[in-house]
C-alpha cells in the first residue's frame, strides 16, 4: 500500500517523505514545484531518494482534478498526507486567486478524489494563521472565535478546515486538521523570517524586525513536526479533529536575532518598521490536545534547533 504525500519536494513534505522511507512505507510524493520559490531547491530536497525502488516522484498539479483520478487508479492509495500549499502570509495579499486555486480548490479536489477511491486516511495542513487576531493567548483547538482570518491564505486555510469537515462528515472520511506553527529548520523556506534574517545577517544586508522584535512568534522545529503529522497519520481513526503542532514556547523575534546572531557569528544591521496588520502580534500553542491524542509534544528547544539549521545554512551555501 501508497501513502501520497502532496507537497512532497516542498520543506516540510520532503522531510516527511524522508520519515516515510525509513519506516519502509511506499511513497508517492506528488509536486507541481512551482516557482512560489526556486523549483531547484525542492529538486534538491528529494535528489537523494529518486532512486530509491518506494519513492515516486510525480509533477502532477493539485487543482488538475482529471490528473488526480489517474493517479488514484494507478495506485491504490492507503492514506493521504496533504502537505501542497501556496504558502506564505505576505504573498497572498499580492496574489489571493493563487490561494484561492490551489489551497480551496486543490484541497477540494483531493477530498473528493479520496471519496471516490475509497480512501479513508486524510491528513492535511492548516496554519496557526487560522486563529486571526482576536483568539486567545495560547491559541486553542475549542477557540469559537476561529473563522475571522486576517489574510487570504489564513482564510484559504479556514476554507481548508471547513470542507474537509464537511467531507468527513458526508462521507464518512477519518480527517485531521494540523495547525503548524512557524516552522523552521533544515530545508526552510527562502521567504521565512528564520532564513531571509540568517541571509541577510550572512551578506552583511539590512533586516527588517518588526515593532523592535517584539512580536513574538512560537518557532517550531521541523523535526518535531514530521513526528507529529506522522503520529497524526498513524492514529487517524476518528471522524474529524483538528490539532496544534506547535513549540508552545513563544520567543520575541528580536532573540531570533540574537540566536541567529550567535550561530552565524555576525551582527545583524536592523531595521524595524510597524508590522503589516496581516501579521499576528503573537503565535502561540496550546498542545495539550495533540499531547492527549498523538502521545506527542515538542522536544526540540529554540536554541538547538537553530544551532542545527544554520548548520544546515552554512552547509547548503557551500554546495
Ligand atoms: P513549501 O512551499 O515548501 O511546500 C509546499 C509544496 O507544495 C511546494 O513544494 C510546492 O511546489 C507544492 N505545490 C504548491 N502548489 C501546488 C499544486 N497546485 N499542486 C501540487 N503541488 C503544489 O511549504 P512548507 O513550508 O513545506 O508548507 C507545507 C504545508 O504546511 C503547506 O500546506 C503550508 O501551508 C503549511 N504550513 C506551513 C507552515 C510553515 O511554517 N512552514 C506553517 C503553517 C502551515
């Protein structure tokens, strides 16, 4: 049996992909690698398992519904870990139809997809985003205040969350929601804040920090959320639940600097205009769910994780 992994060749898919293997299992890993960011860093991070016998790797486009039924009739899918996203707060507002197409309509299309085949297992990703600005401190599953998003992609998210409940519930789909938080670490993203700071630091370039790295912001490292979406995946015999994968310790983005600071050993020159109003003053989660229901919580600490991606950084900038 085929686990898909959509997303595959992005930062989070990839590694997840990677977990999949060395527990044996077989893996599509389907990505439309778009140029959101360079395709060539996300060709990058699966050039090592191309010519492993269970990796697959398909370049077919989540919103191409004809695509998928092909696929899904190729392969007899045992679950589904939906990873493919237009990612990214600040470019949604560039670019909302984007979200739009790929984040509601891609999702769309694979619930409907698994509907057809048969496919029970669904685990896909939301965002802390979904919280908007008037949630709680720490941010709760039970939040009723949800659904006020202050982004188009914290609202293609929300829209994520809600057919994928109705899904599940119309056809009887076994569906988990994972709100990640700020992730960061090995194969980051280029248009995060932990890289484009560690760059920009690196080449002596001005960073632009926010209301004086003030905001604060619950990084959490990526490893410990391939373990989280894994369990998640692994567990999945509920209707439908909805879960944070966070740190659940916020830090201030001006100790991003420092840390960023210590391991790069250069000094950041900063800027700090007032944040955008897309942006949260803070993330932060509450895991006592995903503790209760996944047997899972975050073990790696801020300092150790980016100790091991600007390891990572040096390494990448080197090759
Ligand atoms: P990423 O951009 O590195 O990965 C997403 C992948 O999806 C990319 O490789 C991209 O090429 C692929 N993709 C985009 N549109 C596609 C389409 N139409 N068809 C097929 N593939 C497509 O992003 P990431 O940081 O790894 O994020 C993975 C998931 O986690 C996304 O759903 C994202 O919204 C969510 N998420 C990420 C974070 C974070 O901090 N990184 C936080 C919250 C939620």
């Amino acid at each position: 049996m085929v686990i898909l992994v959509t997303g595959g060749a992005g930062f989070i898919g990839s590694h997840v992909c990677d977990e999949l293997l060395a527990k044996g299992k077989e893996v599509v890993c389907l990505d439309s690698l778009n140029d959101y960011y360079s395709p060539k860093a996300k060709i990058n991070n699966i050039l090592h398992n191309l010519k492993n016998d269970k990796f697959h790797f398909l370049t077919n486009n989540i919103r191409e519904k004809h695509k998928l039924d092909h696929l899904f009739k190729k392969f007899n899918f045992e679950g589904i870990i939906h990873l493919a996203a237009r990612a990214g707060v600040r470019a949604s507002i560039e670019d909302p139809l984007a979200y739009k197409a790929t984040n509601v309509l891609g999702t769309v299309n694979l619930l409907q997809s698994a509907k057809e085949f048969g496919v029970k297992n669904f685990v896909f990703a939301s965002s802390s985003s979904v919280y908007g600005d008037s949630a709680q401190v720490p941010f709760s599953e039970d939040d009723q205040k949800v659904g006020r998003p202050i982004s188009p992609y914290a609202a293609s998210k929300a829209s994520c969350e809600l057919f994928a409940y109705n899904y599940s519930q119309m056809f009887d789909l076994n569906v988990t929601g994972l709100r990640f938080f700020t992730v960061y670490g090995p194969r980051n993203r280029p248009d995060m804040a932990v890289y484009k700071f560690a760059e920009s630091i690196d080449q002596g370039k001005p960073i632009e920090l926010y209301n004086n790295g003030e905001l604060q912001r619950d990084f959490t490292y990526v490893k410990d959320i391939v373990d989280g979406t894994l369990s998640a995946y692994e567990k999945n015999n509920w209707n439908y639940e909805i879960l944070n994968l966070g740190n659940s310790k916020p830090i201030k983005t001006k100790y991003l600097v420092e840390l960023l600071e210590k391991n790069l050993g250069k000094k950041a020159t900063i800027t700090s205009p007032v944040k955008p109003k897309t942006d949260l003053d803070t993330t932060h989660a509450d895991v006592s769910k995903a503790k209760r229901l996944l047997n899972w919580e975050p073990k790696t600490s801020i300092e150790e994780g980016i100790a091991k991606f600007v390891d990572w950084y040096k390494k990448s900038k080197t090759n």
